[in-house]
C-alpha cells in the first residue's frame, strides 16, 4: 500500500510545481511555474496572449504598482483635471491603487535627475506607468525615448491620456516606439547638419577651426561645437560617446576637463 501511494505523493507535488491565474491585463489563464522555494514560494510566468508577466509569492498574486506621474508647471492648469482622467483609466482597467508622483521641474534637468527616475527605479514587469501625455516624461523626443526604453526593458506598461497610447510588449507598441527612435535619429542628424552649417559659416568668416596643434590634446576636441549641441539638446552621454568612438568614461573627463555644461537647456 505504501509503493502505491508514493506516485500520489509525486504527482502531487509536481501538480503544485505549476499554477493556474488569470493574466491581469487581458484575463487569459496564465501558467506560472514554480522557480524558488527559498525564503518564499515563487511562481512566474508569461501570459501567452498578450506577453504580460505574472509572479505569485507564497499563493498570493504579486500586487502590481500603479502611478501616476504629474509634472506640474507654473502654468498648468490642467492638475485635477489630468488626475481624473488617470484615474478614470485606472478603474476603467481595474487596476487598483494609483500612487502619485508629482514634481515640478526645471528646465534644465534630465529625467535621470528627477522624481520620474525613482518612479521608473520602483516599477518592476507588469506595473502601470500614466500619464496625461508623452510629452510629460521628458523635454525632447530623445529624452523621452530614453525613459521610454528603460521601461520597455524592465516590462512595465505605459499609458498616456492624450493620443490614447499604450506602450508595452505588443506589435503596435513596438512599431510605435521604432518611429520614436526614427525621429529622435532625424533630431540628432538635424542638430548634427545644424552644426556643421555653422562650422563652415565660422571658418568663411576667418575663424580657425579643428584640433589645436600640440600634445595631451583629445580625438574629441574637434568635435566640441557638435557633442555640446547635442548634450544641450538631451542626448544622453551612451549615444554621444559611440557616435565619436569613444567611452562614456573617456566623454566624461573630456568634458569635466573642459568644463563643458552637459544639461539640457530646454524652458518650460
């Protein structure tokens, strides 16, 4: 009797290796498979539907995060207006608590250097991101396809109220954030044939351009009038650096020795 229930036992811990939920974002049954024992019980997995991502800990579904993110300005006069309508969203998707981050920003700060870069810290795969537009998340297409790409990595969904748009891992959203990344490379080209533009009128006009002659002198410094109307314009210093085959390390002693401003210089 005892060999004949010993296969009982076996199919019933494999039975409990692997669990049954309902996926949070379109209702599909999602398989989550058992990855740890140790300190808590862990099941994760991918909803096959949609590509959302689902965990539970110790038989409890692992609560999603929700925030709203408000950047507020002197002259917004949109703030409770912008709430409702992001809680409106929120309940139309049952999708619990919303927690607000609100902050008003300089003109001159990247989001890395905001309230928005612990709000995107906090969000883990699966959890919300909305906000009244796409705009709010940063103060050039390239700033904002960096946040944007930060979070498509870490899998959390975002939603803006204007235009509607949801970004997370499906075909349109990936198509959307593609032509994002098209025109922020056609922002940087402009400010690059900007630049050159300029170059040549400085150098019609008698100034003396290119690298200085003698030693210590950096592959970057003939580049200088370009890196600084990018970095001005949002770029972040991973692209700078590769557009000019250099390091982020290299880039960052090169402009600290030359004391060179890296923030943006966008106003409100």
């Amino acid at each position: 009797m005892e060999e004949l229930s010993r296969p009982k036992l076996m199919r019933r811990k494999a039975a409990q290796s692997v669990v049954t939920q309902p996926c949070q974002k379109c209702s599909a049954k999602v398989n989550l498979h058992l990855v740890s024992t140790t300190p808590k019980k862990l099941w994760r997995g991918t909803c096959e539907a949609c590509g959302q991502k689902a965990e539970i800990i110790d038989g409890q579904p692992n609560e999603r995060k929700v925030i709203g993110y408000l950047r507020v300005s002197t002259q917004d006069q949109d703030l409770e207006k912008n709430k409702a309508d992001i809680l409106t969203f929120a309940n139309e998707r049952k999708l619990g608590h919303v927690t607000w981050v609100e902050e008003k920003v300089s003109g001159v700060k990247t989001w890395k250097k905001r309230e928005l870069a612990k709000a995107v810290d906090s969000l883990t795969a699966g959890d919300w991101l909305i906000v009244p537009e796409l705009s709010r998340l940063g103060r050039s297409t390239l700033d904002i396809l960096d946040v944007l790409s930060v979070l498509r990595e870490r899998g959390v969904n975002v939603y803006a109220i204007k235009g509607a748009w949801t970004l997370n891992g499906t075909i349109e959203a990936k198509i959307f954030v593609t032509m994002m990344a098209l025109f922020a490379e056609i922002e940087r080209d402009l400010i690059s044939a900007r630049t050159k533009e300029a170059l040549k009128a400085r150098k019609a006009s008698g100034v003396k351009l290119g690298r200085p002659k003698g030693p210590g002198k950096s592959k970057l410094d003939q580049f200088r009038p370009e890196i600084e109307a990018l970095l001005k314009n949002g770029t972040t210093q991973r692209f700078v650096a590769r557009r000019f085959g250099s390091s982020e390390t290299n880039l960052n002693n090169w402009l600290r020795k030359n004391k060179i401003d890296r923030t943006p210089s966008f106003q409100n």
